[in-house]
C-alpha cells in the first residue's frame, strides 16, 4: 500500500525558522515532523510518496541518510497545487487504494481503522472526522445514519453550520479519485468531494487528540501533547539544575538551571547558570548565555541567546 503525504507549502507560518529548515523536518519531541507521520502509518504501507515543493533537496538528504525502513519517493511540484493538485501531481505513482493525509498534523487517529472502514464501506474515499466546538474556521462535514457524506460547508458561521465535525486531513482513496481531479491547482475539499458524493465518500470519527503543527502556537501545543502521552527517558545529569517533567534533554550541557515543563531541548545545547526555559523548543548547537528566560518560544539551530535575555513567545532563527 501507499501512502501521500501533503507536504507542499513553505511553512510561512513558523518564520523564520523555515527559511532554512523546511517544516517537515522541524525536531517534535526528539524526531523530525516527517517522521513522525511515516511512523504513524500502518505497516501495509511500504511505499511513503512527499509532495513538496520547497527544499525539496533538503528532504532527500534527510531520507537519504536516514533512512526510515520504508521506501521514500519526494515529488516536487514546480508551484503549490493544493491538496487536489498535489495529488494529481503524484499520480503515476498511486494505482490502487492509498492513503493521503496533509503534512503539519498530529493526532491519535488509528489509520488502520481508517482503512479498514473504508474497504467495508466500498465507496471512493473516506475521510477522517474531528469534533470541534466551533467549525466555522474548518471545513465542516455532514453525514448520513450511515456515515456517507451529504453535504460539505466551507469556513461557515457557526450558527449556519450543519454539524460539529471537521475535516482532519487524513484520507483513504481509491485511484478513480484521480480521474476527477484536474491538472494545476485544485482543491481536493472544494472542487473535488462536492462532485463525487455519488460515488461513495464517508467520515468516519475519531476521538483522543488531533492537531496541525502550523504554527508556534499549535506546534508547541503537538510537543506538549507528545511529551505527555510519550514518557521520556530520565534527563542526563545536569549540575544543579531543576528539572520539571515532562522534559525532554538530549546530550546537552546545563548548569544551574530550571527546564520544563514542556520544553525539549536538542542535542549540543549549552545552557548556562541561572536559565529558565519552558514549553519551548530549543534546536541543535544553541547557547544560552546566563540568566536568559526562555518561555512558549522556538529557538532555532546555533542562535547564541545574549545574557539577561527576556524571550517570550515568539521563533528565533537566523535567515
């Protein structure tokens, strides 16, 4: 089985840390974003097919020299094309039922279930549902007794909404999908889905947790949430420091410093006497001079955080 993984935009929303790294290979709680989603995928899928379309390069080198126990095919499209058009754009290599899914989102959904409701139901597509209080900045879905989709509502306002269930960007497909997915940019969710409800596309629900890691915002969120369902190894010895759980530290040198909750730091970091870093992310090769205060903030790969430095909520990263 294959799977395709939408991961064709610039990551605009997590500069500028993206101008030199691209989103998908962004470290959530000790291993890049990508790999998190291969991982997640079941063991059918053998064969993982990206759409990209920004540093392209970047993620070869990755897959390249780490390889991830399944086969990787990154497909560059010249311009963004969208959920349907970066799927066209992969078609020679989808012919038989495959998975797609979007490329920033993190969620406890089982997509072996997704799977198999979809094989039972027999129709062209099925999506996977999120519940949400408020659908009206999502595209909302309503469903039959029988779980086929009906109708779909783009962005609507909540008190026009006809259900509470949101498209979570995770799809099974059958290859007759492509034939009704023109060349260049199509959305899958608005061109697409509205003119094959005959042919059979059903929602099935998940419940636990589900998030895009869009943002500093949702993808702080994504690690705080993975390092509360994943239990950490204990934190190397740090001299006098104060750890709060759940921590993650890898290989780096910390002295007399508070860490956590919710902060991960990556390997080759130095952390001087007197820091304070939580719910935040620290990259690889960062110095934090003494007495620096890192709160809700994403520190880029080697910046050098002057003493006395306040940083909150916000990304700091070289261009």
């Amino acid at each position: 089985m294959k799977a395709v993984i939408l991961a064709g935009g610039f990551g605009t929303r997590l500069r500028p840390l993206t101008y030199s790294i691209p989103k998908p290979l962004v470290p959530l709680v000790g291993k890049p974003l990508i790999v998190r989603m291969i991982e997640s995928l079941p063991q059918s899928v053998d064969t993982v097919v990206l759409a990209v379309s920004y540093m392209k390069e970047a993620l070869e080198e990755h897959f390249q020299s780490q390889p991830c126990g399944r086969k990787v095919v990154v497909v560059h499209e010249p311009s963004p094309l969208g959920t349907g058009g970066a799927i066209k754009n992969v078609a020679q290599h989808l012919d038989e039922t495959f998975i797609a899914m979007n490329g920033d989102c993190i969620s406890s959904l089982d997509l072996r279930s997704l799977v198999k409701v979809h094989r039972e139901k027999g129709g062209i597509g099925t999506i996977a549902l999120w519940q949400v209080d408020d659908p009206s900045a999502f595209g909302v879905v309503e469903l039959d007794k029988a779980c086929r989709i009906v109708n779909f509502q783009e962005k609507p306002k909540r008190e026009e909404a006809r259900s509470d269930l949101i498209n979570a960007g995770y799809y099974v497909f059958e290859p007759e999908i492509l034939d009704y997915i023109g060349k260049g940019q199509v959305s899958i969710e608005r061109e697409v889905f509205p003119n094959v409800l005959d042919y059979g596309l059903f929602g099935h629900r998940f419940t636990g947790h589900w998030m895009d890691c869009g943002t500093r915002e949702s993808f702080l969120a994504a690690q705080a949430k993975i390092l509360e369902l994943e239990p950490c190894l204990p934190s190397p010895a740090c001299e006098g420091c104060d750890i709060e759980p759940p921590t993650l530290i890898r290989s780096s040198s910390i002295k007399y410093s508070k860490i956590g909750p919710n902060a991960c730091i990556e390997p080759g970091v130095m952390i001087s006497d007197g820091c304070q870093v939580s719910n935040s992310l620290i990259m690889k090769g960062v110095v934090l001079e003494t007495n620096c205060s890192v709160s809700g903030s994403i520190i880029g790969p080697k910046m050098i955080i002057s003493k006395d430095s306040n940083i909150s909520e916000t990304i700091v990263a070289n261009r």
